[in-house]
C-alpha cells in the first residue's frame, strides 16, 4: 500500500484514483499520522456487502447451520422505570 502526504493526495488526486484501482488501497497521512485509506468502488462494495439481500448475508454468517444457538427470549419481567 503506497503512502500519500494529504497536500500529495490533493495535488495528484487523479493519479491517487487510478493507483486505488490498479494496485489497491492507497493510505493518506495528515501530519505523518494515518488518517486514511482510499479503496475502489468494487472493494468498498465488497467490504461493506452493498447489493447482497439480508438473506445472503445470513448465508456467509459463521452461524448459519449451527445448531448450538440459543435462540430463547428471557422471560424475566422488565424493569420498573421510575419517573
């Protein structure tokens, strides 16, 4: 991952754009702190699981098929809220 000084990132944002597509993430530093990563399109909708139905991402859940889930609601009276 190549490392941009923000008033570098500003200054040559088309080039920051094409490197994000072509090599991948690209991280900005503001003040020489790590303040942010730039990724693609298809990389943020990969991540972030954008387009798939609550049913597909169920399906990935390391729980789907597991039986030992303990799926019963507590029975227990609420709480008394005082006012």
């Amino acid at each position: 991952m190549r490392t941009w000084q923000i008033q570098e990132a500003k200054a040559h944002l088309s080039e920051l754009v094409r490197e994000t597509e072509n090599t991948g993430p690209q991280e900005i530093t503001w003040h020489g702190r790590s303040v942010a990563v730039v990724v693609s399109r298809a990389e943020y909708e990969r991540l972030s699981g954008a387009g798939q139905s609550l049913v597909e991402f169920m399906r990935r859940s390391p729980l789907f098929d597991s039986d030992d889930v303990d799926l019963t609601r507590n029975v227990d009276r609420t709480r008394e809220v005082i006012i």
